[in-house]
C-alpha cells in the first residue's frame, strides 16, 4: 500500500539515497540545500511504501493557473506500480485550478506521454551560463 505525505526534514536521508541511486549527483551534493529546497516548495510530498520513502514530488506554484513539477522521483524497484502517478494526483489535487507543467528527459518522455500529458518546448539556463 502507498501513502502519499507532505514532506518534513526527517525524510531527507532517505529521500538522499533515491537522488544517489538515481545518480541525481546535483541534488544529492548538499542535502542541507535540498531540503531548504524541499521546505520552500509547495507542495512537496512523498510516497510511503510499507512505511518506507519510496519516492517524492517537488512542485512550485501560484495556486492558481500554474503548477509546475520540479521533480518526480520513485525508487526504481517499485516504478510501474503507480507511485509516481499517486504523486502527480495527489500534488495536482491541492491546486485542482491549475494546469501541471514539467521538464522531462528523453527517458521520462514516454512515462508522461502515457499520462496524458502533451509536450511543449522550453529553455534551461544556470545562472553561471
């Protein structure tokens, strides 16, 4: 069984070794960073699997047209099994006005495709480009 929750600073270990595994280095370097990320966001949650963090969603929003997903992350043994699509429902449920926009990588394109979400085209800049 999966609950979906919001994230606390206690999750961060357990959300770290996700980011590792999933070789996610620059979030993983500064976990201290990460979770002042995590407590900044809205919402953040996270996915419980038999009481273990076994994925999360980071999202930014102005709660009324926009709410863009920051990250979607679920551990890989359980992926296909429905988590991340709990994380996506859950998030979206808490500001059901908005419309849902995310980055994907040409690995995650299909999952999201399959969820009926429609492409659009962006642009990604760090601030020391």
């Amino acid at each position: 069984m999966v609950t979906i929750r919001p994230y606390e600073t206690e999750d961060l270990a357990a959300i770290t070794d996700l980011l590792k595994d999933e070789s996610w280095t620059t979030l993983a370097a500064d976990p201290s960073r990460f979770d002042q990320a995590m407590i900044g966001s809205s919402p953040a949650l996270v996915a419980l699997h038999n009481g273990e963090i076994c994925g999360y969603i980071r999202c930014i929003t102005d709660q009324v047209i926009t709410l863009l997903v920051a990250e979607l992350l679920v551990d890989g043994k359980l992926r296909g099994q429905g988590v991340g699509g709990k994380l996506l429902q859950a998030a979206h449920d808490l500001f059901p006005s908005t419309r849902m926009e995310m980055l994907a990588t040409s690995t995650s394109k299909s999952y999201y495709e399959q969820k009926k979400f429609r492409p659009f085209y962006g642009f990604r800049k760090t601030y020391a480009e």
